[in-house]
C-alpha cells in the first residue's frame, strides 16, 4: 500500500513515462498484463491506492509509489532554462546532466 495522498504524483509520473517511451494505454496493457479499462481509469485518477495494478505499473515504469519526489518537469523556469541551454545533443544533455549533479554537492 502507498498512501493515496500520493496517487496524483503516481498518475503525472506514469502518464510522462508513457509520453516520453511512446507508449499508449494498449501497449503498455501488453507489456505490464494490466486491463486496459483499469489502465484508462488509474491515468484518470480513479483509483483507491490499493490493489495490483497501480503497484505493477509502478514497477514497469520505475516509479517509487511510496515515496514521491519532486517533478522538474511542474517548473516552468527549470525548462525554459533547459531548453534555452540544451543544444539539441546527447552530449549536450549529458553535460548539463554533470553541471546538475555537481550543482548538488555544492553548499547551499
């Protein structure tokens, strides 16, 4: 169980993961075994925060239900910046990727 407090964050991060691995409700019914129906009903927020399915498409998509973290993707400033800096590269992503992970080891 997580708590349901959690379920909007759930369904935001499998509805970007599904986005970003171009995945529709059908295939990722394939891959997880998960209904359909039931898929359609979590990505509209309609679900308890009990039962299997949630649970198994938290683990397909690698998304901690128990323990929600900050999506950058909800700040604005953070992808402006990105999109302004990011030359388009995997390189490129991969250097502002460091920048970050350095960022963080510095004081505050």
């Amino acid at each position: 169980m997580y708590p349901k407090s959690n379920i909007p964050w759930i369904v935001q991060s499998l509805k970007f993961f599904m986005k970003t691995n171009k995945l529709t409700q059908s295939k990722l019914s394939e891959l997880t075994k998960v209904d359909q129906g039931q898929i359609s009903r979590i990505l509209a927020g309609q679900c308890s925060g009990r039962g299997d399915a949630i649970i198994k498409l938290c683990k397909y998509a690698h998304i901690d239900a128990h323990n929600p973290s900050p999506d950058p993707i909800g700040s604005l400033l953070l992808m402006e910046t990105i999109k302004e800096v990011w030359d388009g590269t995997e390189s490129g992503a991969r250097a502002i990727v460091d920048m970050l992970r350095a960022a963080r080891r510095m004081p505050h």
